[in-house]
C-alpha cells in the first residue's frame, strides 16, 4: 500500500514540474489549441489542473482545463471535463461533471454539478444540479436539493422548496415543480 502512496506522490510532483516547465517555455500544443469565443484570441486547453485556491495553482485561473481539475478551490476560464474537489468556479463555460461542495459557472454549463452546499449556472445550465441550494437563470432539466431555484425552466425541480420565475402560476411549489 505505500509503495502506491510514493509513486501517486511522485507522479503528482512531477505532473506539476512538466506543467511548470510547460508554462515557463510559453510553448503551445499544436493539439492543444481550442477555438476561442468571439471576441478572445485562440488559447492553449491545458490536459489537468492541481489548485489550492486561484492564486495557488498549476495553471492560470485565465486558461482553461480540458481533462481533469483537482482542487480545494479551483478558478479557470473554461472546464471540460471531471471537476473534483471542495470550491469550483468556472468564469465561462462548463461542460462534464462537478463533485464538491460548491459549483459556480458564470456562462453555459451542460452536464452534471453534484454539490453537497451549492450549484451554480448564471447564464444557463442544461442537465442535473444536485445540492442543497441550486441556482440557475435558465434551467433546461432536472434540479434536485432542499431549495431549487430558476429564473427560466424547462424541466423539473426536487426539493422543499422549488421556484420557477417565469412560470404564471404556482411558480413557487413544495416536493415538485416542472415547467415545459
């Protein structure tokens, strides 16, 4: 058992070097590059990101992840993929899934956030949000916590308490509330 302990260390520590050294050299992978969103330059996706908190990081809270995030508190621009830890915030889009306490994404997410506190899409979210408090401005599935939140909905809310503002009437529902 600890000779899997020594080489997960390892292999952690060297992962951060090569991206160091990656970051360092300012080279890009000819792989790498992703299609920017109108109005940005086209940017290098970086394969994993290891965070304590955005200023403590593998990566720059300005790039994006497209493979797998690591953190306590973790900020990128953009994520794809699986998002593992206590704090995760994406300043655009998310698309994959998010375990972890809090989940905040500040543009399109589609997929699955299951948050123990917190699930957060501001401009839309399509998919499941799963925590005690979920959040979204336009809801396209399914959302299931003590209190489900959503200024547009399509799809259907589990929980106590269960909102859908743009809903006529009976917008505000206990146990289940849909919208179609």
């Amino acid at each position: 058992m600890s000779r899997f302990r020594i080489l997960g260390v390892v292999a952690a520590v060297m992962a951060l070097l090569v991206g160091r050294l990656y970051a360092d050299t300012g080279s890009t992978a000819s792989s790498g590059e992703a299609a920017a969103p109108a109005g940005q330059s086209s940017e290098t996706v970086w394969p994993i990101q290891l965070a304590l908190a955005p200023d403590v990081q593998l990566v720059n809270e300005d790039k994006s992840i497209q493979g797998f995030r690591l953190n306590i508190y973790g900020r990128n621009y953009n994520v794809t993929g699986v998002d593992i830890g206590l704090i995760h915030e994406t300043k655009a889009d998310f698309r994959g899934v998010s375990f972890g306490l809090v989940s905040i994404v500040h543009g399109t997410g589609r997929g699955l956030q299951f948050s123990g506190l917190y699930s957060e899409g501001t401009t839309s979210m399509s998919g499941l949000q799963v925590g005690m408090v979920n959040r979204s401005n336009s809801m396209h599935g399914l959302q299931i916590g003590l209190a489900n939140f959503a200024d547009d909905m399509t799809g259907i809310q589990i929980g106590l308490w269960n909102e859908i503002k743009n809903k006529p009437q009976w917008n505000v529902i206990p146990i289940i509330n849909a919208a179609f």
